[in-house]
C-alpha cells in the first residue's frame, strides 16, 4: 500500500487544506504515515505570514534532499503561501522538489495531481469512517481584502471569495455521517462572508440547523466588521460556542493607523464592551504584534495599559517581521532586535499572568467538555485515561477517567488552572 505524508506549517486553514491533501490521497488509495522516510508522496504545507515560519519550511524542503537520496522514485510536493509567494525560488534552488502549488491552486489540489502525472486518473476508494475523530474544519471563504500593512496574506491568497452557502452545508452534513460533532469555519475574516445574500451571521443559523452538529467554532475576526447581528447570533444559537477570536495587534493609535487595521483602540475597547454585554461569559482571545516600524516605549506602553484593560482570555504575542510586497515592508524596520525580544516577553509575561488569573476564577465551576482525545498515563497506576476536550469557550480541559467518553458531552468540575489549560474531575 502507498503512503503519504504532510507537514504542515501556519494557521489553521493550513491544517484545513491538508485534511483536504489527506482525504483525497486516502480516496486515491494511499495511507498516512508519520515519518516522511517511508512515504511515497510528502507534502510540505508552507506559510509566509512570518519570517520564522518560512525559515522552518526552508528547513524541512532542504531535509528533503536525504530522503529523495533514498526514495528516488519519492514525490515530494510543496503548496501553500510561501509556495505561491516564492515559488520560482523554490523551482530553482530545491532540485528535490518535484512539484510547487501556490495557495491560490489548494482548491485545486486533485485535478494538479492528476494532471501531473503524480496520481493516476480513474483511481478511488471510500473514505474510511475515523471513529476517533470528532472535530473538524471547513474553509467557508479563501482571500483577504483588508491588506493590513504587515500582511502578506492578501498577496498570496488573493481577494475574498465566499464558498457558496449549500456547498457548505453539504460538506458539513457529509462530515456529520462520518461521526463529526464539532465544526470550524474559517476564514482570513469570516465576519465578511456574504454568498446569495446569506451573511455570517445567517450562516451560523443555517448550520445550527444541521442535526448532528453538536458545536459550531469560527475564526477568525476583524473588528471592524463585527456587526450587532452576529452578536446577537452568538447568543442566541445554543450550537455556537461562546469564544471570539479579535486580533487587536496594538494599543497604540499611531501603530494601528500605520498597520491599516481601520479602528482606533477606543473603537476596539467599546467593541469589547458590547461583546461582553451580549454575552457575558465569552471568551475573547487575540493577536498582539511587537516591533512594529517607528514603534518607540510610549506606544508599547499604550499596548500595555490596553491589555490590562481588556484583559484577554489569552493572548499570542509576536515579533513583526518584514514581508515583501507589504506597504510596511517599505519603511524602515527601525526597532532593534534587542528592543523586539525586551518588548516581547514583557508583553507575553503580561499576557499569560493575565490568562492564568482569568483561568484560576474558574475552579471550582462546571464547564460542559466535548471529548476529543485519550492518552494512556502508564506513570499514573490505575485504570483511567488521560482525556482532552473543551469548553464552549474554547479553553483545552484535561481530565482522567476509566471509561472512553471521545465524543461525548460531559460535565467537568475544573479543579487546578494553568495558563493554556484547566484540569478538572468528571462530575458524576
């Protein structure tokens, strides 16, 4: 039996398009393996939104050449952003790489197999029904038009194109009958999704209707088209989990309206406000950028003082780093590298302080835990199972227990907090 094998790098409309790269292969006849040196086909999913994340895909395209070294006959395939960004480079200086798809082609993804000769036409096979697996996500619009002064993304993925809403629907329902319980919808910014006069919001409705959808999970946000309607959408859909995800990027006016983000902190801050008025036990997460060019203390100071004042469910802090073809990439990135990491662990030790405090309120309340995952604890001497699931506010909760509860709604008591993660007892 043939095997393939992805690695996947950035957000989660990646993870989306390889589950997508995965289940046509498995329709094709071949299997996952986990190791790349006994696979027929590797597929190396590649991001370019940071400088870091493109260095590892470098990385692991330059690992490849062992294993074509071993496998001469091996396909060894490169998709994605940085693919579509850099792609000629790619061609020309990775010999190993027989095949480069751009993330403008992902939805393309079979027909260029085919056409390429990598897969042969004509060969398919019933996708096998994962027991295991109970969530899953769906790329409801692909593009950007926002262009945010520091994004690449616009320029790799293209404008904004809305999936048609019965497409959709469909691809939910065909996940329901192999055991989905749990949906994401994702998008570059999926408050922007308008498909034959369905909004999101709309949309939300629509998949809540869906019988064996038991959670519904989007991301992610742009502030500045987070409507009433949505809110109110939120709150009433018993299906739709309570967790927004609101990229704020700075505190500091003079820094946003250099990044383009079309909000001023205030405009921000009164949209948290309103989220929490809507609905009170949400959980709002965010983005936060360091390092910005012209960055000086006083605005890192002001992306301080927003912090403490919002004070986020958790946050992901990151550097800025250049990227071509963006109108940041033309200023001059004067914030030193010393400066970047001293701003950057005073932002992430703020942020996860913040996090743990907002975690530790919650012991002892009940959170109702949709279980994903098992692992044994052969370390711990009894006869329970490590399980992992999470809250309709999107908080990851570990707790043990002798039966096999994946897929099951349960009651969780949250005994102990932690910054990512709660612990808590099965409530009988």
């Amino acid at each position: 039996m043939k095997k393939y094998y992805i690695k996947t790098f950035g957000c989660q409309m990646n993870a989306a398009d390889s589950d997508m790269f995965s289940e046509y292969l498995i329709s094709c006849g071949y299997l996952p393996t986990d190791t790349p040196d006994n696979a027929d086909i590797v597929i190396i999913n590649t991001c370019s939104v940071r400088q870091h994340a493109e260095e590892r895909a470098f990385t692991e395209i330059g690992d490849m050449k062992h294993y074509k070294a071993a496998n001469p006959n091996g396909k060894v395939i490169v998709v994605g952003c940085m693919a579509e960004n850099l792609g000629d480079e790619i061609k020309k200086k990775y010999q190993q790489v027989d095949l480069v798809i751009g993330a403008k082609n992902t939805q393309n993804f079979p027909e260029i197999m085919t056409q390429s000769g990598i897969i042969q036409k004509g060969i398919a096979a019933a996708v096998a029904k994962n027991d295991n697996k109970i969530s899953s996500h769906i790329t409801i619009m692909r593009g950007c038009n926002n262009f945010c002064s520091y994004c690449i993304v616009p320029y790799v993925r293209g404008p904004e194109q809305s999936k048609p809403v019965d497409e959709i629907l469909k691809e939910i329902t065909d996940l329901t009958e192999r055991g989905i319980k749990e949906i994401s919808l994702l998008g570059q910014n999926v408050n922007s999704y308008f498909s034959n006069n369905v909004d999101f919001a709309d949309l939300l409705a629509k998949v809540s209707e869906i019988k064996n959808i038991k959670r519904i999970r989007f991301m992610t946000n742009h502030p500045k088209d987070v409507s009433d309607k949505l809110l109110k959408s939120i709150s009433t859909l018993n299906k739709v989990c309570h967790h927004i995800h609101l990229p704020l990027q700075s505190g500091s006016d003079k820094i946003l309206e250099l990044m383009n983000r079309k909000y001023t902190f205030e405009n921000y801050y009164q949209l948290v406000r309103k989220i929490r008025y809507y609905i009170s036990e949400i959980s709002i997460t965010s983005d936060i950028m360091t390092g910005f060019p012209t960055e000086t203390d006083k605005d890192h100071k002001a992306t301080i003082e927003a912090i403490n004042k919002i004070g986020f469910d958790f946050t992901y802090v990151f550097k800025y780093s250049p990227r071509s073809k963006t109108e940041a990439f033309k200023l001059k990135d004067d914030v030193t590298k010393e400066k970047k990491e001293k701003w950057h662990k005073e932002l992430l030790d703020l942020c996860n302080s913040i996090a743990k405090e907002r975690n530790t309120k919650l012991i002892g309340t009940l959170s109702e835990v949709l279980v994903e995952s098992s692992a044994d604890t052969p370390e711990i001497n009894d006869d329970k199972k490590e399980f992992f699931g999470k809250g309709r506010d999107n908080r990851g909760i570990v707790f043990r227990s002798a039966k096999n509860l994946i897929g099951q709604s349960i009651n969780v008591k949250i005994t102990q907090a932690k910054i990512h993660s709660l612990i808590g007892e099965v409530e009988n």
